[in-house]
C-alpha cells in the first residue's frame, strides 16, 4: 500500500509498506479521507517526531474485521487517541490526562490507504458513519471534538462575551459552537479571507488582529500560534476571565503575574478529546448543528500529499485540506 511518511513540511515521501496484519478484536480500514491537522504541520513540534505517518482525522471503511461490533463494508469514523476509562484521570472525568490516551494510535497513520485499528480504538473510538454523512464530513469529527471539550472546560455560556484570536480552521470551528451556546462573539486573524469566512460563520465583528483590539471579554480562546496573541488576549481579558490556550506558540509566555493576581484571571489549556466529545461531535455533524462540509476547502491525492501540505501550510485562501487515498 501507499504511504506518506512525513521529514518535514516541505519534504513529505510516498512510500510503499505492506498490508498491516490485524489481530484480535481489530480492524483493518480503507481509508477514504484523512483532514491535514494545523499540528501535522506545526514544524517545530513534529520535526522531533519524525519520520513518521502522520495524518490523526480519518473515515473510511471495514475492510476486514476481527471485531464482534463492526462488519466489513461499515463506514467509520476512527479516533487515533483513546483513554483505557480505568485510572485515576479517566476516573474523575480527565481523560485526555489519561497516558493510553497519550500513547495509542492506529498503525500506520491517517496519510495511508490503510490503517489497522488495534482493539482499543475499536472498543474505544469506533463510531458508525450514516450514510448521509461524507467520509469528508467524518473528518471532521476528531478536531470538532477537541473545540467541544476546550468550551466546555471553560464552560461557554449564552450571557459571555468570547474572543477567538486567530480564524483558521480551529477558530471557525470555535466561533460556531460559541454562537449556538448564544455568545457573542468577536474574531481576530490578519487574514482578510479567513475574516470573511468568520463572520459568515457567524461571528458578531471580525478585528484584523495588526490593529488594536480594544474589548473585555469574558472567556478568550487562543487558535493561532501566534505570540502576539498572548500578548491580546491578556489585553482583552475582562476581571474574572478564562483565556483558554487552544493553541500554543513555540515559545515560553510570559504571564504578567500582579494582572492575573489582581483580577483573578484563570489560564487554561485544551489538549485533544474525550470519547464524550466525540459522540456529541459527530450528533452534531449528523444533526447539521456544525457547517463541517463548508470548512474544507481543499482536496488532495495521497500522491499529490506534498502540495496538500504546501496549501494548508501557507494558509492563503485555504482551511481545511482533506487527502483522499
């Protein structure tokens, strides 16, 4: 089978690798879309992974199966990561603490024809696509998922005025899930199309993040990598306020202590989903509750993968970029 083994941005090799074996209680699946995740092409944080298949967004179907639960010709959405739901994190409701969570994945990667999904992620991470759900949809369920589980941490509420700084892929996504729960909510980037697409989603005023943003907003979720972000979001913290990193820059930030002392700021981060997430994410696909089809805006081949990282790497007039195997 084809794969597609990550070095680095610019330098994404197609590869063949046999057909992987399943075992007990396993899948063997034809992948149908894999999304290219703004983490896959985070340099600095995948250079030190690699080489590797990365590729974590994927839907496709059964093509052999060792499960009780799944049938060959199933459509599936599968999740790389899943929690053991046994220890002390997975417990008390923390289950992206979870190290299962941290060290699973399926075999070899979304960015392939094929994947094997070991018993936990058929246990575990395993959801039927309906039929009226694309494979290109499906996709979409694993980032969603994420955005649902950073809201409800800071617990979004319909009174709150919300911030998102940085309007690519993760911060749509924000922007409409923080409009269904009622808030307000204003929008930054530096890009006039992903502007656009902000407010067409739904946000009540779009800010070119090069100019100053001059607001109190209640919770602040951080999408860009960005470290002037930082910077804005602890401008426009209001007293009482929760700024939630959803992403990080590369560097260390500086935390201007006596502000966050004074006003009792609360900083927070979000790293991946719960199985709970993944279920309200794909009702909410399924539901037509997320516009998940309008956020992709490219289409790639396996073969054509490298030019699939060019696009989401450059960001213009792109959001998410889908390969097709």
């Amino acid at each position: 089978m084809l794969v597609a083994v990550y070095h680095n941005n610019n330098d994404v090799r197609l590869e063949e690798r046999p057909v992987p074996e399943i075992g007990d209680g396993e899948l063997l699946v034809k992948v149908m879309a894999s999304g290219i995740c703004g983490t896959d092409i985070m340099q600095w944080y995948r250079l030190k992974k690699g080489p590797r298949v990365l590729g974590h967004e994927i839907a496709g179907y059964v093509v052999k199966s060792n499960s009780e639960r799944f049938v060959k010709g199933d459509r599936i959405f599968v999740s790389h990561h899943v929690p053991c739901n046994s220890c002390k994190y997975c417990l008390s409701g923390n289950h992206t603490a979870c190290d299962a969570l941290h060290a699973g994945n399926y075999e070899p990667g979304g960015f392939s024809e094929f994947i094997r999904a070991p018993k936990e992620n058929v246990d575990w991470g395993t959801y039927i696509l309906p039929d009226y759900v694309t494979y290109e949809e499906g996709t979409m369920i694993e980032p969603l998922a994420c955005v649902i589980r950073g809201q409800r941490i800071i617990d979004v509420q319909k009174y709150h005025t919300v911030l998102v700084l940085g309007s690519g892929i993760s911060g749509l996504m924000n922007i409409q899930l923080a409009k269904l729960k009622g808030a307000r909510v204003i929008a930054t980037d530096i890009d006039e199309y992903r502007l656009r697409k902000a407010k067409e989603l739904g946000a009540d005023e779009v800010i070119n993040a090069n100019k100053k943003v001059l607001l109190k907003a209640d919770k602040i979720i951080v999408c860009t990598g960005a470290y002037s972000a930082i910077g804005q979001a602890f401008a426009n913290i209001d007293k009482k306020g929760i700024i939630l990193l959803f992403a990080v820059p590369k560097e260390d930030i500086k935390i201007p202590n006596v502000e966050v002392w004074r006003n009792e700021l609360t900083i927070t981060s979000s790293y991946g989903a719960a199985p709970v997430d993944l279920e309200e994410s794909l009702n909410m696909i399924k539901n037509k509750e997320i516009q998940a089809e309008i956020l992709i805006s490219h289409k790639v081949s396996l073969k054509d993968i490298q030019q699939g990282f060019k696009i989401a790497s450059e960001s213009k007039e792109s959001l998410k970029v889908i390969v097709k195997p």
